[in-house]
C-alpha cells in the first residue's frame, strides 16, 4: 500500500469517531443550554431576557442544518490534526509527564488567548472585505441569536475558524486532554454567547478585570449592532482598537430587554420585528458600514 493510501485508509477509520465527538459536542453544548435557559428556566430568567423578541423555530432549524456541515469540517480538520500528529506534523501528546500539569493548563489558558485574538481579527476582515463578509452573512441571517446559532456558519466561515487549531498546534505542544478541553470551553462559550438571556451579573462589563470577559449581551449586540463587539470570550481587543459598542456598558447596567434600555437604544430595539425581516443587502450595509469604531463607511 502506498503512503498517500495508507493515509487515506487512517482517515476513513478515524474520521467517524471524530465526527461523532463534535457532533455529540455540539447537541450536548447548545441542547443543553438551550434546554436549561429557553426550557427549564425560561420563566424564572424572563427579565433577562435581552431582546423582546423569541426567534421563530424556523431559525433554529436553519441554524441546526448549517451547523451539521460546520460539525463535518470541524471533524475533517481534526481527523487531519490527528493523523498529521501521528506522523510527527502536529505537536499533539498523550503523555501528561512530558510537560507536567502546570503546563497543560497553562497552554490551554493560551489557547484561548490566542484563539480569541485569532477570532477579532478574521472576524473584523470578514465584516471589511465584501468577498468574506459573503461568508459571514450566513452566521448574521440569525439577526436574534438562538443557543443553535454557536455552530450556524458558511462552510467557507467554517473552515476559517477550524483552521485555527492546526495553526496553534504545529507550534505549540498540545496535550489531547487539552484540546479537549478547549473545544468544550469554546462550545460553551459559544452557546452562551448566543442565548438571547444575560447571565452575567448586572455591571460586569464595568468591573476592572472581571470585566474583560465578555457578557452574552456583548456578542448579542453584535448580531444586531455589527459592526461592533468583534470580540469572541474576552473586551480587551475591542476596547483597544475602539471596536466596542458605545452602549454595551450602559446595556450591561440596565439589563432587561425592554423597559430598562437606555434612551439611546430604545427606537433600534422597538423596530426589531422590522429589522428581523430585514433583507440581505441592508444587513450587508450594516455589517460592512465601518472598519474602526469612528469611521464613517468604509
Ligand atoms: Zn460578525
Ligand atoms: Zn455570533
């Protein structure tokens, strides 16, 4: 058997046990929050609810079906990590001893790190460059966010943020538990991200370190306010390149979706039935209205 087929042969074997894991990873990360805020405390967390409006099922179905596809990517590039691991590409380990355990959870804690300086900056090109933002516009359809919104992307948008983990993991030793561990972060993260209910407490985004890390209304006002809040888990990178909503602190101090919005905010919220019908082309003037906060276009 050649080398090129004996690779192939590797992938067709691995690739099922890899999907399985994402896909369970996704069901369990989104159905789980979905079913713990928008099912079981769905009433008690009613004034947290940061827009008034419920998005209609058929979005959740959409973004399900998107989200499928972005599973089958996210599994091909890790089968791919796997495989280039076992034939010494990627810096994948199994054996905790090699680096210890500080490092283990330290490289982690980088990854994210990384990985979210890596999501602000494709992020602010997808929304600059109209070709990218052709992409990006699938995961923007979800004007109001659903928890099933974390995975609902283009294919092309997909393979962007998969690629993230090659690139981390050819330069940096990764152990498998940390990978793991990473994803379901990044899962989490993202689900919450996109639930539609504040769970942070009131004022976090004033806080001086705590406050670094993002709201769920800080990614929420980006799926309405794009383009603002490009920042996936943490502010900083929005707060020192001017990106971040003028109003996401005041938001944050308020909380409840209607009756305690700012004055500033209340004319956008109260026509949001109008902006969820919103066609592409205007949802694409907003979203590539503004490469820096202060600029006006592009
Ligand atoms: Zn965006
Ligand atoms: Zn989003």
């Amino acid at each position: 058997m050649t080398q090129f087929a004996s690779i192939v042969d590797e992938f067709r074997q691995i690739w099922p046990y890899i999907f399985a894991g994402d896909l369970a990873r996704y069901l369990i990360g989104a159905g789980s929050v979905f079913l713990l805020i928008w099912v079981l405390f769905r009433s008690r967390l009613a004034a947290r609810k940061i827009r008034g409006i419920t998005p209609p099922a058929g979005q959740i179905w959409r973004e399900i079906g998107y989200s499928l596809v972005t599973v089958c990517i996210f599994a091909t590039v890790g089968t791919s990590i796997g495989i280039g691991s076992m034939h010494g590409l990627f810096r994948v380990y199994t054996d905790i001893s090699l680096y210890g355990w500080p490092y283990l959870v330290g490289s982690v804690v980088a990854m994210i790190v990384v990985q979210d300086a890596y999501f602000y900056w494709v992020h602010r090109l997808m929304h600059r460059v109209p070709l990218l933002w052709k992409v990006h516009a699938t995961h923007h359809r979800s004007h109001n966010p659903t928890p099933w919104t974390a995975y609902a992307f283009d294919p092309g948008e997909a393979l962007i943020h998969a690629l993230f983990m090659p690139m981390f993991v050819a330069v940096v030793p990764m152990h498998v538990g940390g990978l793991f561990a990473f994803t379901a972060h990044m899962m989490l993260r993202n689900a919450i991200g996109h639930c539609g209910y504040e769970l942070f407490p009131k004022g976090w985004a004033d806080r001086p370190i705590l406050g670094l890390v993002t709201m769920v209304t800080h990614h929420d006002m980006h799926h309405e306010h794009a383009p603002r809040n490009f920042g996936l888990y943490f502010t900083w990178w929005d707060r020192l390149m001017g990106t971040e909503h003028p109003e996401y602190r005041a938001r944050t101090k308020l909380m409840t979706p209607d009756n305690g919005m700012p004055d500033s905010l209340k004319g956008a919220y109260a026509s949001q039935a109008g902006a969820e019908s919103r066609a592409g082309e205007s949802l694409e003037v907003i979203a590539l209205s503004g490469w820096g906060a202060n600029e006006e276009g592009r």
